[in-house]
C-alpha cells in the first residue's frame, strides 16, 4: 500500500529546512548502502551525526507525531532518525530493496517495515528524479510537492529515476511498525479511515462504539513491542 501523507512541513519549514541544508557539504550516498545497492546507487547525503540532520531530523519526527494519517497508516513502533539525500543532475538509484534491518547510532536495531521519503524540493526544481515504486498492482511513479510524503512498504523493488535538470532533495527513513504485515496494517488502515467516517457521519451511532472496539481488539491481537 501505497499512501500518500501530505503537509508533513509547511512551506515555511520547507523553507527554512532547505537554506539549511543547501548550505551544508554532502557524502557520497554508498555510505549507508548494502552490497547490492551500493552498486546502483549515485547520489549524496548527510552524515548522519551532522547536526543539520539531527535537528531537522527531530521536527519532521514531531511533525509525523501529529499527523493523524501517518498514525493511522504506519502504527509506528520506531522511528529511524531521518537521513537526508540529494540527487544532482545525471545522479540515480536503480533497482533495490532497502536492507531488513538497519543499525542507528547508539541506537537499538530497527525492523525497516515501511519506507518514507519525504520531498524538500518542488517539482519545478527538477525534472526526472521520480521515485518509482513496484507492488502488486505495477510500478507507480511518485514526486511530491515540497513538504509532502510518500509512506510505502519497505518489502517493494524500488528505485530514483535519472535527474536531468536541477537537483531533488529529499528525507528519507524507515519505521518499523507495531503490525508487521503490509496486508495486515492496510486492514487496520482502512478500518480506522471508516469509523472516522462513520463517526464525522452518525456520531451517536452505537456502531462506532462496536466498530471502535474491533479496532482496537484487532490491535491488541496483532501488536509487536
Ligand atoms: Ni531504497
């Protein structure tokens, strides 16, 4: 599944997010690749102890915290503290899937079960540099407004299509979720986007107490801490 999260940043945060970052210096991206990947992948990033990752890193988390839809889609278990990633022009990641399980900092190992890119350069900055992601229903091509994100399961084939023009700057980072399944979380998904429904709808319907409870009870079943 596929979903999209809009406004994760205001245009002001973008903003200020992007002065901040274009004035930094970046790595070669291989640096956090695998074997196989390292062998596709042509970019830069930012060391992940730089500080202008770290802080820009904590507000789109907060942000993510407050945003019912990345919530409601991800049940986040943890978070892998964001990395930053820029692609100039003739720069490409071609073919891969993320590695199972990463190692942050100090930090404990993280299952990577959903996969998140969020966009930091308009699409009129750039052409080409869409992230092109395989499911079961085909390949869907993904560019954001600055700001907005792409939430999609960390099991799909994917890769950066060639920039041509201008440079795409974007966060990119893994959530291991409290449901492991994609078809498991889609359930709870689309059921907690139905009682909100129902809710906004018929609000003293004795449904939406019952259906509350199912949800909940489905959680309780199927949870991972
Ligand atoms: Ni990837």
């Amino acid at each position: 599944m596929l979903i999209e999260i809009p406004h994760v940043l205001t245009p002001d945060a973008v903003r200020d997010a992007r002065a901040q970052l274009d004035g930094t210096s970046w790595v070669d991206g291989r640096v956090t690749a695998g074997p196989q990947s390292a062998q596709v992948k042509d970019n830069e990033q930012l060391p992940e102890d730089h500080p202008v990752a770290r802080a820009l890193g904590r507000l789109i988390i907060e942000s993510l915290q407050r945003h019912p839809l990345f919530m409601s889609a991800a049940l986040p278990l943890r978070v892998f503290p964001p990395l930053f990633n820029r692609y100039g022009e003739g720069r490409s990641f071609g073919n891969h899937v993320d590695n199972a399980i990463r190692y942050a900092a100090g930090g404990s190992p993280l299952r990577t079960d959903l996969s998140l890119t969020l966009f930091l350069a308009e699409p009129n900055e750039y052409d080409g540099g869409e992230l092109m992601v395989e499911d079961t229903y085909g390949v869907h091509a993904v560019k954001l407004p600055a700001g907005h994100a792409i939430l999609y399961p960390s099991t799909s084939l994917h890769h950066v299509r060639p920039v041509t023009r201008g440079a795409r700057v974007a966060s990119f980072f893994w959530i291991q979720s409290m449901i492991r399944h994609d078809g498991d979380r889609a359930l709870l998904f689309d059921l907690d986007a139905a009682i909100q429904r129902l809710a906004a709808d018929t609000p003293e319907h004795p449904a939406v107490v019952s259906l509350t409870g199912v949800y909940h009870n489905l959680l309780r079943r199927w949870a991972e801490m």
